[in-house]
C-alpha cells in the first residue's frame, strides 16, 4: 500500500519540470517586445525538432493558438511569421493526435490565408505546413474544397518555384479521394498546369507530378482521355510515362508510372493490345512482384497488375507466362522467407504485422489471373499448397484478406474441372458456409456467388452443401436490401433446383414461402426477377412433380404468370414466362389450370403470332403440350382450342422460316391428325 502512495507524488513532479521548462516557451510568445517574441520561437523551433514529448507538451500549454494569431497579424514581422509556420510545421510532423489538435484550432484556412503574401519564402513555409498537415490520415481532405478560391490560387502558384510545385502537387494527389475532387482539380486546369512539370530538374517535383496524374486518372474517362493527347516538350505524355517506367529508374517512379498507363487503359484511353500496355506496363507490374522488392512494393504491384488485367483474358494469358509469375505469387505467402536474412529488425517487424497485405495482393492478382482461361485456373490450383491456402485465407481475422481469397475462389470456382476436383478434395464449401455467416455484404456478395457455382448440378460439393442446411440461408438472401445479394440467393436456390429430387423442390417452396417467391417476381431489378423465373422453371420441371407443386400453389403461379405476360417486360423475361407455362401445360392435371383460364389461352394465341420468333417458340410449346394425344381429356383439349382458332394459327406456322418453329408447329398439328 506505502509503495502506492509514494509512487504518485513522484511521477507528477516529472510532469511538472517537464511542463515548467515548455512552459517558458510559451510564455515568450506574449513578450511586449517583438524581437523577444522571435528568439523565442526560433528557440521553440530548435527545442521541438525530432522531440515528440516536447511538442505534445506544448500543444498542450496552448502554444498553437498563439502562434497562429502572430503568424496572421499583419503587424508581425515577415520574418516571425515564416517562423511560425515552421514551428507550426514541425509539430505537424509529430503524432496524429498533434494533427488533431492543429486541425482543430483552425490552422488550415490560417496557412492558406497566409498563401495571399506575395512574399515567397512565407508562401514556402506556409505550403510545407500545409502540406505536412494534408497528408496525415486524419485531416479531412474536403477543407481544402470549402473556399471556393482555393484551388485556383493554387494553380497560380505553381508556376513561382520548385518548392511550391512540389508542396503544391503533393497536396493535390493526397486530397483528390473522390469523382468530384477530380472534376474540380480538372475543371481548374490541373492537367495543363501540372504536366510540364515533368520536364523540371527536380525528381521531387517530377515524381509528386506523376503522382498527381495518378490520382486524377483513376476510373476516370474524361481525364485519360485528356492525358493522352498531351505532349511535354513535344513528346506524347504516355511516351515520357513508358520512359519513366525504365529498369534504371528508381521502383517508386517506375510503379507510380505504371499506374498512370494502368488507369488510363482501364478508362479506355488506351487500347490493351497497345505495346506501351502488352511490351512496358505489364512487364514492370510483374518485375514488382518479385522477392527483391520490399513489401509495400510487391503489394502494390500485384494490385495493380490484377486490376490491369481483370477484364481482358489476352493479358491474363501474357502475365501468366511472364517471369514465372504463378509460382513467383507462391512467395507471398512464405513471408519473411529467411529471417536470418534480414538484418533490418525493424523492416522485419514492420513486415511481419504488414505480411496480411501480401496475401490480399496475391489472392486479388490469382482471382483476375483466373477469371477467364481454364489453363490458368489449372496452373494456379496445382501451386504448392493453393488450395489449403485460400482455404486458410477464408477464415483470417483480417477481412480484407477474406474477401480476397473468397474473390480467388470464386474466379477459380468458374471451372468445371476445378469444381469436380481440387474444390472436391479440399470440401471447400465448409469454410465457404461458416464465412456466409453474419459476414459484411461485400463478402456476402461474392461468397455466395462461388456457393452459387458450387451448387451447379455436376458438382460433387452439391449434395454435402444441401445436407448442411444451406436453403434457410439462401432464403434469408433473396430478403437482403443489396439486389446483387438478392440475385445471388435466388441464383444459387435456381441451380440447386435444377434436376433435384422431390424433397429438394419441396423444401425449397417451403422455405422460402410463396409470398417471399412473389414478391421476387415482382422484383424492381430485372436479373432478380430473371432468376426467380429460372427457379420456377427448374421446380416446374420433371413431369411427376409439376401437378404437386401447381395442385398446392397453382392458383398464385398462375396470376404470377399473367402479370408478367401483361406488364412491361423484355423479351427474355417473357419467353421464360412462356417456357414456365409450357412446363406447366405437361403436367396431368396442372394443365386443367390453362385450359380453364380463357385470358391465358388468348395470351398465349397473342404470343404465337407474335414479330419474335423466340415467344412465338415458347407460345407453341404450350399448345403442344395441351394437344398431346396420349393424355386423359386430349379430346376435350383439341376440339376447345380448334374453336378458339389455333389450328389455323399452328398451319399458318408450319410454314414458318424458322426451321424450330415450322417443326414444332408440324407436330402439334400432327396430334390433330393421330
């Protein structure tokens, strides 16, 4: 107990010498005398430099606010004023909570008030503060958008020294996050400002520049398109990018450039078969995979390079091939290879808590390698250990690597080879069920389109999946607020229909309940609807299990099946309502169901002679199906439609151009004839 006691008065009269000696700084910074008040923030600057303590202690005293009232006095002198900003930069440069509190006592509309002086080593000052505070993680970016003014101002300052361009730049490519910060960089002449820059003697500016671009450029078609038609010093920007991407240059240029062609070929500024893309970006991507290059590097290349290639399958196929980059992938999960190797023990401990990123980066950079062509997908299964790996990747704490391995997954999970086999082996569905668990939609979204794959008809994962409970939580899918959640639940429960025995389709209907089941098909997005016709369809569908399913829900089908026939609907949605009936028609006692429904019936005679032939099909399948003379009441059937006209409809369309159709069409009419 003694011990407690004594402990306490002791470590607060170390806080308070600690706090005496800041506390003299800051009491200068009131002298009467103006000459006082600038020796004492030159001493404040040179006691502060590299001393975090130091800096906290004085935010603390409450140096911040006076120090930013004498760097807005006109009264001060130009040379205390620039001081200030420097002191002011230098806490900057301490901890985010530092940040925080600048942040706070309005030191940004301060500095870019400062920006107005015509002096330029103020004006330096003043950007370099500004610079140092933007780039924190915890400055909202959107304050250097609030005055309207800003930005050109900006823009007329590039032009005045090296520093500005430098400080100026880095400040933009830190601050440009969204669609709109972009529209307003470049509605303010960003591109013409920015781009002879990269002719400046500096490599500071050339590469914060680059920098530049590259934020401006991302997913973005009206700035590549601008991009390249530019020329610096008479070259094509795109020529001065490729240059820059050379081996001799250092990896920070080389990949920032990469990035910039990356974007503006994703934007559709550049062709993927151009040779800048195919002979240069795509090769340097790939060198920054490599083991030599530290892990910041790697990671970044590989993003970039999967997201290069995601749409275009000739990429996919050139990387694949390129300096072992499969297996050269591989090393991203043994990392660090050999510790004895690395002498940087803090580079070893900054890698060892980071080493979560590599894996992201190379489940990203397997998923688009393999999104397309089934040789990939093989050669990525068949890596050491992949497959347990993504199976590990599943379950990670980090949820960033989860949704990159599920992303892996599902891009692998597009192969029937790969479905039958290596996901077989590895009983991949259990970690995929568990993740489908209270997971985030974006994970959600795309494990449940690789469950969707899994329950295809020839996958061996299909039966275990089914035991497993899995149709409550597709159910549960088909409620979500997200259509692509939606789609995927009603996706996944359609393919699991497909060819399934009785019970299946039973516990389906169940589960999901008819109301749930219409309100889909009255879905606003199109694809959810698509695929809940496409479930029908396959419960519908095997003869002995249509009367079942119609003798119980017969009635709502039916009026599902006129609303849609009625309402404004593509092409495709309405033959799949017409094949559905179709279905409906072969049943034994489910055809009654037309046959008494005279609106239908003329549905149906308004579909045959119909300008497309693919509803004019379906229409006649249906008729088909009703006149078929081996069933109970076919008499009854044929003479009931012969009234209504449709023989005369189904001999006008044996001589349809069609060969289908002009078949179909013959074999109905045959029935009249048996």
């Amino acid at each position: 107990m003694m011990a407690c006691l004594l402990e306490a008065p002791l470590r607060i009269s170390v806080l308070s010498e600690v706090t005496a000696t800041s506390r003299h700084y800051v009491d200068r910074l009131f002298d009467p005398d103006p000459q006082n008040v600038l020796h004492g923030v030159i001493d404040m600057k040179n006691a502060v430099i590299g001393n975090n303590k130091q800096k906290a202690n004085l935010i603390v005293l409450g140096a911040v606010p006076r120090l930013l009232y004498l760097l807005q006095q006109s009264s001060s002198s130009l040379e205390l004023r620039t001081e200030c900003s420097v002191v002011l930069g230098s806490l900057a440069m301490g901890t985010e909570n530092n940040i925080k509190s600048l942040v706070d006592c309005h030191i940004i509309p301060a500095l870019l008030q400062g920006l107005l002086c015509p002096d330029l080593i103020f004006i330096e000052a003043c950007l370099r503060c500004l610079r140092t505070v933007f780039i924190s993680p915890v400055t909202p970016v959107q304050l250097l958008y609030t005055d309207p003014t800003v930005i050109p101002h900006l823009m007329s300052l590039l032009s005045r020294s090296q520093h500005t361009q430098e400080y100026i730049t880095q400040i933009f490519a830190h601050c440009c996050k969204t669609p709109e910060h972009q529209t307003v960089l470049f509605n303010h002449g960003a591109i013409q400002n920015i781009a002879p820059l990269f002719i400046s003697p500096s490599y500071k500016v050339r590469m914060q520049a680059l920098k530049c671009f590259s934020v401006l450029a991302y997913e973005n078609a009206q700035v590549s398109m601008t991009l390249v038609n530019v020329l610096v010093d008479g070259e094509q920007l795109s020529q001065v990018f490729v240059r820059m991407m050379q081996r001799d240059k250092p990896i920070e240029m080389q990949l920032t450039a990469a990035k910039c062609l990356t974007y503006m070929c994703r934007a559709g500024a550049i062709r993927t078969d151009d040779n800048c893309i195919v002979l240069k970006t795509l090769p340097c991507l790939v060198r920054m995979c490599s083991k030599e290059r530290l892990l910041e590097e790697r990671v970044e290349g590989a993003e970039t390079l999967a997201y290069l290639m995601e749409p275009d399958v000739e990429l996919q196929r050139i990387a694949s091939v390129t300096d072992h980059l499969v297996s050269m992938l591989a090393d991203y999960f043994k990392y660090p290879s050999s510790v004895s190797a690395i002498t940087d023990i803090k580079r070893l401990d900054h890698d060892l808590k980071h080493a979560h990123e590599l894996r992201q980066a190379a489940f990203k950079l397997y998923a688009s390698l393999g999104s397309n062509d089934e040789d990939i997908r093989k050669k990525i299964t068949e890596t050491e250990n992949m497959m347990d790996r993504i199976v590990s990747g599943l379950s990670e704490s980090s949820i960033k690597v989860r949704l990159a391995a599920v992303r892996c997954l599902h891009s692998l999970s597009r192969s029937v080879q790969q479905l039958r086999t290596s996901f077989h082996d590895h009983a991949v569905w259990k970690p995929l069920m568990k993740l489908l668990q209270n997971a985030p939609d974006e994970v959600l979204v795309m494990a449940s389109s690789t469950l969707c794959n899994l329950l295809l008809a020839f996958s061996p994962s299909k039966e275990p999946i089914l035991e497993s409970g899995v149709i409550e939580l597709l159910c549960s899918l088909t409620q979500s607020d997200s259509p692509a959640l939606r789609v995927n639940g009603i996706w996944a429960l359609m393919n699991m229909a497909f060819q399934a025995d009785q019970k299946v389709k039973v516990e389906i209907v169940r589960a999901l309940g008819t109301e749930q089941l219409f309100r889909l098909l009255s879905d606003p997005d199109t694809n959810v609807l698509m695929k809940t016709l496409g479930l029908l369809r396959n419960l519908l569908s095997n003869r002995p299990h249509i009367d079942p399913i119609m003798s119980s829900h017969g009635k709502q089908i039916m009026q599902a099946v006129m609303l849609i026939l009625e309402g404004e609907h593509s092409i495709e949605v309405k033959e799949q309502t017409l094949c559905i009936l179709a279905n409906i028609a072969d049943g034994n006692t489910a055809k009654e169901l037309i046959m008494t429904n005279d609106d239908m019936l003329q549905k149906i005679k308004y579909y045959m002679g119909h300008s497309n032939m693919k509803l004019q099909l379906a229409a006649t399948c249906c008729i088909s199906n009703l006149v078929w003379n081996e069933e109970d009441g076919s008499q009854e059937r044929q003479d009931k439609l012969r009234e209504m006209g449709f023989v005369d409809i189904l001999h006008k369309l044996t001589q349809a151009s069609d060969p289908n159709l002009c078949d179909r069409a013959k074999k109905a009419m045959q029935q009249y004839l048996a």
